[in-house]
C-alpha cells in the first residue's frame, strides 16, 4: 500500500528534525551555520566569533570543525587577524583533545600548518602557525623541513617559534629522529651573532633534546657559544643545558664549560648551568677538573654542592688527583651550611674504598664522627657513606 502525501512530507520533516538535532550548536546556532559565517561574512569580527564558536563545539562533536578551521588558514581571501587566529585555535584543540585519547586524525591539521610555516606572506601567521606545531609535540614530526626552513626566515619572531617547536617536536623520541635532520639549520641559528637571541636560545635547547648520538656533531659549537663573553646570558645558559642534556658523549666539552665554571664574569646561571653539565658528565669531566676543586670553595652554595657532587661521581677515575681531591673535601665535614656538609658526607663516599686507597682511614675516621652528629640527615648521610666505604666491590 502506497503512502499518501502528507505522510511523506511528515516524514521528510522529521528526518530534518533529527538531522538538526545532531548537528551541534553553539549560541542556539548550528555548527553550519558558523561555518558559513566563517567563509561568507564580510565582516572580520563576525568570522572571529565564528572561530570561537567552532572552538567551543570542537573536533569530538564534529569532524567538519578541523577542515573548516584549516581552510580558514589557507584562505587567501581571510583577513590576517582569522588566519593567525584559525592557527592558534587549531593549536589549542590539539592539546585539549589530545588529553582525551580520542582517534582524531590531525595529518591534513599538520600539513596545513606546515605550509603556513613556509609559504604565508604574513609574519604573524607564520609564527602562530609554528606555535601551534609545537603544541603538536610529536604529531608535528612530518612537518619538521618547513619548520627547519623557518629557522632561516626574515623575521626573528618565525625563527624563534620554529626553533622551539623543533624542541618540544623532539622530546618524543621518533620526532627527535626527524628533528636531527634540522641539525645543520639549527646550528647555524645558535651561531648566528645577528640573530635574536631567543631563537638562537632555542635552536640550543633544541639540539639538546635530540640527544646522543645525533647530536653530539654539534658539541662543538654548544661549547663555543657556552664560553662566549659576548652572547646573551639565555643563550650561554641554553647551550650548556643542551650540553648537559648529552651527558657523556659531550665529554669532548668539559674543559670549555670547566673555563665557564671558572669564570669571574660569567654570569651566576651560567656558571650553574656548567657545573650540572659537568655533573652529568661522569669520568668524561675530569677536564675541568682543576675548576671543580675550586668550585668547591664557591661563593654560591649551588655551585659548591653540585661540583663536590661531581668530584664523588668520578671516583675510580680520579686516579693520582684522589689525595687532592679528598684534601679538598675533608674541611666541609664541618661546613656551617647543611646541604654543603650533606654533599660532602657523600662525596666522600662516593668516591668509593678502592680508589682511596691508603687514604681510607683519613676519610673513614672524621666520617664517624660525623656519623653521632644531633642532626638525623647528616648521621644518615655519614653512615651511608661508611657503609659504602667499608664494603669491597
């Protein structure tokens, strides 16, 4: 039996009915709706309340949000202010999705953002879109050569947030495999004396995160920078961190950073940043050995702790210069501040019964001692270190 008209056109509404009831809204309006303001108002304050609107209705209610936003992007016909607003929407919706797990494909998200990086004649959307990339972390990996060909753009705003997406691309592993093909680039903007000194800051920290072994060509250059009189404080401060963050295979450095360390015009968070570097060094730091034995004696409290720390660590290592590194360490059993007094309580003991050799009892015996301090961390710290000491490898 055949249904009569109006039964159809009924059935039509309704359809229409459920239809508009699953499109999400916002403000009473419908996301279409919004995306038509966003491609048709010829006022720009309207496109931008259009952005928002797409913001707040979000990729996990519709997939037609992303490619609306990214078509805003590379709209010639948008304004400036929607293009570098449509970037940065697109940045913050990955960080708040990403925190939901949902499967989100965001590929043509990161290509389109790539090709902003590159090819947009505005400055403004070409560092609001390497901002949003770097929020990207690791998903942003493919767009790694238009961020390395950033680093080379005539504004020193793009350079910077190209050089700091590259890092926060990097802290994931296989984006730190793509972020070492950017290692030529990323070296000439940390050497670059013209550049701005934030960009050259985090091209360093940048170099840093890819970590060994890629990165360790470039230890050279971080430990020029490092010693630089002339550079910002920042970037000295990024390239011995960088330094630090490679660990032993940027032994290679140690005496540049030990000539830091020793500096009477370096600045204080430099000379810190150099020791941490030396600390993470190991056996690899005994280059700049002279300058942590000094450093003991250092005005700076952080400094003092951090050098006697990687004295201990070098223990066997230490070879002929034990004597005089347990010379050095002996008068801070009685150090009036705490934690100097702590670090080399442990110091001592890390150095280890075997390469104090005839020496032992010269640290062992001011080391019980300290073992009946009133204070529970030093005795803690004391036996620990007598405990170590007395027991044979």
């Amino acid at each position: 039996m055949s249904r009569s008209p109006i039964v159809l056109v009924i059935g039509l509404l309704a359809a229409g009915v459920v239809r508009a009831a699953e499109e999400p809204t916002f403000r009473d309006r419908p996301l279409s709706t919004w995306i038509a303001v966003l491609t048709g108002d010829k006022e720009v304050k309207h496109r931008q309340g259009a952005l928002i609107a797409l913001e707040r209705i979000g990729p996990l209610k519709s997939d037609k949000v992303l490619p609306a936003l990214t078509a805003a992007l590379a709209s010639a016909d948008q304004d400036e202010v929607v293009r570098v607003s449509a970037a940065q929407t697109l940045g913050r919706l990955y960080e708040g999705v990403k925190e939901t797990d949902a499967a989100i494909d965001w590929n043509d998200v990161r290509d389109g953002l790539g090709t902003a990086v590159r090819t947009d004649k505005s400055p403004h959307v070409r560092e609001a879109a390497a901002n949003a990339l770097g929020r990207m972390a690791g998903d942003a990996a493919k767009a790694v050569p238009n961020l390395a060909a950033a680093l080379k753009d005539e504004k020193q705003s793009v350079r910077a947030a190209a050089a700091d997406a590259l890092r926060r691309i990097a802290v994931n592993k296989d984006g730190a495999k793509e972020v070492a093909n950017a290692l030529p680039e990323l070296e000439l903007l940390v050497k670059d004396t013209q550049a701005d000194h934030l960009g050259r800051a985090q091209a360093a920290l940048a170099i840093g995160q890819v970590g060994a072994p890629e990165a360790v060509p470039a230890v050279g250059t971080l430990s020029n920078v490092a010693a630089d009189d002339k550079a910002p404080a920042d970037v000295r401060k990024a390239a011995v961190d960088a330094l630090g963050r490679l660990g032993t295979d940027a032994g290679a450095a140690a005496g540049r950073l030990g000539d830091v360390l020793a500096s009477a015009t370096a600045p204080s968070e430099v000379r810190r940043g150099a020791v941490e570097a030396l600390d993470r060094f190991g056996a690899s730091a005994k280059p700049a050995l002279p300058a942590l034995k000094k450093a003991v004696g250092d005005n700076d409290k952080f400094i003092r702790v951090i050098a006697m720390h990687a004295l201990g660590r070098m223990g066997p290592d230490l070879g002929g210069e034990v004597k005089d590194v347990v010379v050095v360490l002996l008068p801070h059993l009685n150090d009036q501040i705490l934690e100097v007094r702590v670090a080399a309580i442990q110091s001592l003991g890390a150095i280890g019964r075997e390469a104090l050799g005839e020496d032992l009892k010269k640290v062992t015996d001011p080391l019980s001692a300290q073992a009946d301090d009133s204070r529970a961390v030093v005795r803690d710290a004391a036996n620990a270190a007598l405990a170590r000491l007395k027991s044979k490898p």
